[in-house]
C-alpha cells in the first residue's frame, strides 16, 4: 500500500470520517455524496442482476432476543432458525437472516410487514443523493407493474461499496412457476421519477434511467447465488469502512486490518446475493479452500490451480502467488465461531501476495459448490437445521450451482472511481451532468500505479473531489444542423402531494447572441393542455387563444427564482419552488427578436420544435425562428426535483 494524502486531503478525509462516526442506524446515513474508491466491473454501464431476494423476511412482528419464543415466532412467519451453542452468546443475527418490525422502521424509517428483497447489482458505483424507491419498476409475473417500499444501499454500506441497491417491497411469493398463485419478478427498471439516479464512470457521472435487467427466482433450482464479477487490483484502503451506526461488522474487516502488510493485492468478488453456508451462517476468513478455486495461466498456456490459502504456488517461472485468506467478513480479531457475524454484503475479497508477474497471470475463480466444496445460500436459505421440530415449513432458496466467472485485472487501478462532494452539491454541466470545477491540486496520489484523486472547487464555492476531469465553466457550444429532435421532460411534481413545495433545482448555460428568459406554466397533460383562466376552455398547443392562456399570471409560474436566464458562454445554477400535484411546460422569450418558443411545436408560430431532450430531465433549446442552425445549444437545462 503506497498512499499519499497531501494537506488538501484534509476536508475530505474529515467529511468521510464524520459520516463514518454517524451513529443514527439508519439507512437515510448511507445516502451522503461519498463515492470513494469504488470499483468499476464492466466497460459500459449496466445492471449486472436484479434477482428475486427473499420472500418476507424483513419485518418480523414481535421478533426479539435469541430465546425459544424468538424462534417459536419465527417459525411462525416461516423464517428459518439456526441451531447453536447457547454457551456462544451469540448475537440474533447469527440466528437468523430476518429483521424484527420494529428494527426494520428504526433502520428504514418504514413499517415494513414480512417485506421482500431485491437486490440490485449495478456494474458502476451509484450517486446516493437521488436513490430512491421510486426509481424503479419492477414487473411481476402476473404483469403487474410495482413500485418498491424502498432502495436503500444496506448491507452494502461502505464508501467503496455503493454499486448494489437492495429493493424492498411484495415482490412474490414462494411458489414454483406455473403452480396456482405464484408470483414473482420478472423484470426490474430504472425509470425517471423527477430525480434521475446516476452512476459513476472514470468519466463523471451518468444517467442509469433505463438500464433494466431480467429477475431469476431464487426458489427456482439453478437460481442460487453466484459470482458476477472478480476483479484484481492491488490491495489498499481506501473507501473501506462507511457509518459504524448501522454495521460494526463491516467496520476493520479489511484485508489490512485482517493480515496486515500481507495484503499485497485484492481480488474482489461481486456477488448477486448474499452468501451464506446454509443462508444464515457467515462465511469465515479461515475459509477460502471451503468455497473457491483460483485458475491461473503459466506462461507456456498451462493451466495452474490454486485451492489452498497459505501455500505458495509456483506459476511457471514467472513467481509464485500464495492466498492469505478472505476479508471483507466481520472486524479484525473476532473469533471464528458459529457467532461470528459477518457484514453480509454483496462482496467478498481473496487477499493474495506474490509476485506481480504471477498475480497477473490469474485467469477465473471458480466456485464448485458440490463435493468437498460447500455451496452457498442467499439469505433466504434453510439454516443448519430446517427439519428440527416446529422449525420453519419453508420453502428456502436454494443453493449455488458450480460456475466460473473470468477475473479482470485491473493492476493500475484505472477501473476505480471517486466522487465526494464535501461542500454540498456542486453545479454541473447541464448537457453533460459532470461537476464544474477548477484544480487545487492532488489530494491522494497512489505512488504504485499513479492513480490520483484531485481537489476542485466548483464557481459558486462548494469544494469537492474525483478521480476524472471536471467540466469547465464555459457553456456547451453543440454542432449545428441537427434534424431530429427528442422529446423532452416536463416538470413533474404529480408524485408529491398537493401541499408540498417541490423544489426545482440545477443549471444553465447559454451560447447564444440573443438573450433569453425561460419560464414555465402549469399544463394538465404530457401533451401541453392547458385551461384558459379567462373562459374556463381548455385548449391544446395550437389552438387559438393558447399561447395568451398558457402566459396568464393564473398558469405562468412566478416564484422567486423562476425566471431563467445566463450570459452569454456561463453556466449557471438555479433553484425554485413550485407545488406539487401539477405538471409544468417551459417556454422561452428571446429579448432581441420578440420570438416567444413553447415545448410544443404545434404552439410556436412558426410550427417548428425549438427543444429537444438530451436525457432525463436534460433538454436544449433553439432561439431563433425557423429553427435557426438548429444546435439546440441556446440554452440548455438540467433539472432534479426535490422535497
């Protein structure tokens, strides 16, 4: 481990630290804008799995303790129960995978009732600010369309950790396909629900909104846990750890913090769900030879295997490549027992030291699940004794099958990245969402691969840190001459209730002659109706008397802040409030021209679209009548909606 912090470091380093001490137990503390060293597993941006969980686990009524009514209840809500050593003192979770009501609404803030799961495993590090239970749709088996409970980040809660969201929600049942009754996922999406959830490249941020992924039910054999990623990079700290109130487990349970200066290199595993022997009992650091097996390729082509922890393995004449153990389970020092409690994530590390010539022939890891070799459950599984009298009738998810997943390497580090915004949110590009930002300097700086996380400090103050190059403070200037147009999104606040203030916030830039001013008024539809305050009549785009109704001081907004505009080549952010139940259209008016532009083509007076969509909630604008060079660079908006 070569990491060097320079004093720049500083704010950073005490912001991830404040929000490591936070002590609320909720999962609301995982939502800070802390992405820090977290790992990239695929080139493009994508959803890797969105499986079927478990079915009711999470929130058990009058769930307490570790004694015979604990287990008589959860045999009662058909939760499976672990047989252990009373003698252990060990802690409920080593009993059990479910979560008492009364825990699930400290923890969620929710009264979840025998709620399912579903986890989301994301290839790329999600932006906690805007994770929501709203940002998705998950389709049933019957076609019906739900909206989870809530996403939260738990268990997978540490600042590197972030690119798995658990839904909770009624996803299904227990019942095998094609039996009366059953029900279960079949499709999971991201959708735009007025605050577009984002992932992290190497290049910034980007919108996840309709990234989707096929469900597999894990009460279906074949369906068990499986790894969908390995990942090599050398071994560091950075990003371990996250708010010690909601996990102790996942608090020093690095390879560090494990084994010390033998964690030479990391070979992380991503997993679909979570894994267990049985389903509630934790895997152990001792264990490496009980579950996996490394393959590595020896420079004249032969296949070398690796089964062992502790034992040096010669690859060839390149060196040898010697498996201290696993990590990423519970703290450092606690005793390898049937109590032992790991954090129960989706990711599993393989400390390994050696030669680096020999580290990078690793080619696959191979879980055999049969034999000598334990499979695995998610956390739904039977437990150690599911036909104990009285337990739990089931059914449980079933067990891993054999598989091999490739390792990537990635030796320089070049697949991680980093995003904190320590400041408060920082304005973006509104074209591109990349924060704005000038360099201060390095901040950390590995001295092995030159992997570097810089200071910035965006033009309105707000200090914050990343791993890619920020946008610039001059406006987007697009090509002209473009012949299609997408449509755009409204400002929606019809998910929030009539009496809350919704507040409208993000950026402009404006690269153009003339100036503007962008305002917006209350429509009843996606197509632009309005109703005339005068006549009561109620008017499409188009229609005589609609361009006079939708600028009426009944259906044009007029809070503080709402009329838009930018110097020419600035970026600029804004904010607003408006109510919430209603739906809003923007129109622009340019000074120089007179020329008055609504969303609708049908409403100009030229018939022609001046807006197109560049993504969610990300729209240009073309100023001039006629269309002008149709660059829809004029002006261009990027908007979150927020309570």
């Amino acid at each position: 481990m070569a990491i060097r912090f320079t004093p720049l470091a500083d704010p950073l380093l005490r912001y991830v630290n404040t929000s490591r001490a936070d002590l609320s137990g909720t999962t609301a503390s995982l939502l800070t804008p802390i992405n820090y060293n977290a790992d990239i597993f695929a080139a493009t941006p994508t959803l890797l799995t969105g499986n079927y969980g478990f079915e009711g686990y999470l929130g058990i009524p009058g769930l307490s303790g570790t004694g015979t009514t604990a287990q008589a209840t959860a045999a009662a809500n058909n939760v499976a129960w672990q047989n252990i050593d009373p003698s252990l003192n060990a802690a409920q979770r080593a009993y059990s995978s479910a979560v008492s009501d009364s825990n699930a609404l400290s923890v969620y803030g929710l009264p979840l009732l025998r709620a399912d799961t579903l986890p989301l495993v994301f290839s790329h590090p999600v932006l906690p600010t805007n994770l929501n239970g709203s940002d998705f749709r998950v389709t049933l088996s019957n076609g019906s369309v739900v909206t989870p409970q809530t996403a939260a980040f738990s268990p997978n809660l540490e600042f590197n950790e972030r690119q798995t969201v658990v839904l909770v929600g009624e996803f299904g049942n227990r019942l095998q396909p094609g039996d009366p009754g059953a029900l279960y996922p079949t499709l999971v999406t991201v959708v735009n629900d007025g605050s577009p959830l984002e992932l992290l490249t190497r290049n910034g941020p980007v919108t996840a909104v309709g990234l989707s992924v096929a469900s597999s039910n894990s009460y279906v054999s074949g369906n068990g846990p499986r790894v969908v990623a390995a990942k090599l990079n050398r071994f560091s700290n950075l990003g371990e750890g996250g708010p010690v109130g909601i996990s102790l487990a996942s608090q020093f349970n690095s390879g560090g913090d494990l084994y010390g200066d033998q964690a030479q290199f990391r070979l992380r595993l991503y997993i679909s769900l979570g894994f267990s022997p049985d389903g509630i009992a934790s895997l152990l650091p001792s264990e490496f030879s009980r579950y996996f097996v490394l393959e590595a390729i020896a420079e004249d082509g032969s296949k070398i295997t690796i089964s062992q922890a502790g034992t040096p393995v010669q690859i060839g004449n390149l060196g040898v490549i010697e498996v201290v153990g696993l990590a990423d389970l519970a703290q450092a020092g606690t005793p390898e027992n049937a109590a032992y409690v790991e954090d129960h994530d989706n990711y599993y590390d393989i400390i390994l030291k050696g030669d680096i010539a020999a580290i990078s022939r690793l080619s696959a890891v191979r879980m055999p699940s049969s034999g000598s070799y334990q499979a695995v459950y998610d956390p739904g599984g039977p437990g150690n004794d599911p036909g104990a009298p009285g337990a739990a009738p089931g059914p449980f998810t079933v067990a891993s099958s054999d598989h091999t997943v490739v390792i990537t390497p990635d030796l320089e580090g070049r697949a991680l990245a980093t995003f904190v915004e320590v400041e408060g949110p920082v304005l973006r590009n509104p074209f591109d969402g990349r924060p704005i930002g000038s360099l201060l300097g390095v901040a950390v700086e590995d001295t092995e691969t030159g992997q570097r996380i810089n200071a910035f400090r965006d033009p309105e103050g707000p200090l914050f840190y990343s791993s890619f190059a920020p946008a610039s403070d001059q406006a987007t200037s697009l090509p002209a001459g473009r012949s299609q147009t997408d449509p755009i999104d409204l400002i929606d606040t019809r998910a929030f209730t009539a009496s809350s203030s919704v507040t409208v916030s993000g950026s402009l830039s404006r690269s153009a002659e003339y100036g503007s001013t962008l305002q917006f008024y209350a429509v009843l539809d996606q197509a632009g109706t309005i109703q005339d305050p005068l006549t009561g009549q109620v008017l499409q785009p188009g229609h005589p008397g609609y361009r006079q109704a939708a600028l009426s001081a009944t259906n044009l907004v007029t809070a503080a802040g709402s009329n838009l505009s930018a110097p020419n080549l600035e970026v600029l952010p804004f904010a607003f409030s408006v109510s919430g139940g209603q739906l809003f259209a923007p129109v622009l008016t340019v000074y120089a021209t007179g020329g008055v532009y609504f969303s609708f083509g049908a409403a100009n007076l030229d018939r022609v679209s001046h807006f197109t969509g560049y993504g969610p909630n990300r729209y240009g604008i073309e100023d001039l009548a006629g269309g002008g060079d149709d660059d829809f660079d004029d002006l261009i908006v990027r908007f979150n909606l927020s309570v």
